[in-house]
C-alpha cells in the first residue's frame, strides 16, 4: 500500500501474489504542517520542566517523612544532652 501526506490510497498490491511484484507510485514530496512543526522543541521542553517541577515537589514533600538513616534506631547520637 502507497499513501500521500493525506492518507490516500495511491496504489496497492496483493501481498499473496505468487511471485515477485514492484509497484511504481509517483508520491508527492510535499510537507504538511504539523502541530511540533509550528511550535518545535518548545512544548516537549516545558513538559519536561514540568515534570521536573513535580518531581522536586514531591520529592521536597516527603523529605519531612524519610528518616535520614533507617538504620539507626530513632535519635541515637542525635540527643544534645543538658550542659553541653
């Protein structure tokens, strides 16, 4: 099957055929405006800031939760004793 830039058909072939085919198609060399064509590397750029963005978020939210060294038993050698 041989499409254009438009998704139509321009030419086809039996892929059961019994022997060897070549089919010749004149396809255009035409560009069609995408979307990332127009923006190009800015919209992946900011989701990828974005995600960066929530990961640090999250990331700062749960620093709160994590105890810094799992273990050692909570407060060893953390305790400021009176007079020091």
């Amino acid at each position: 099957i041989a499409s254009d830039q438009y998704g139509r058909l321009l030419g086809s072939m039996r892929a059961d055929g019994s022997g060897d085919g070549v089919m010749v198609v004149a396809v255009p060399s035409e560009r069609v405006p995408t979307p990332s064509a127009r923006t190009g590397e800015i919209v992946p750029l900011v989701a990828l800031g974005f995600c960066v963005l929530a990961l640090v978020r999250i990331m700062r939210g749960r620093r709160g939760l994590v105890a810094p060294f799992p273990y050692w038993p909570a407060g060893a050698g953390l305790q400021k004793r009176c007079g020091d």
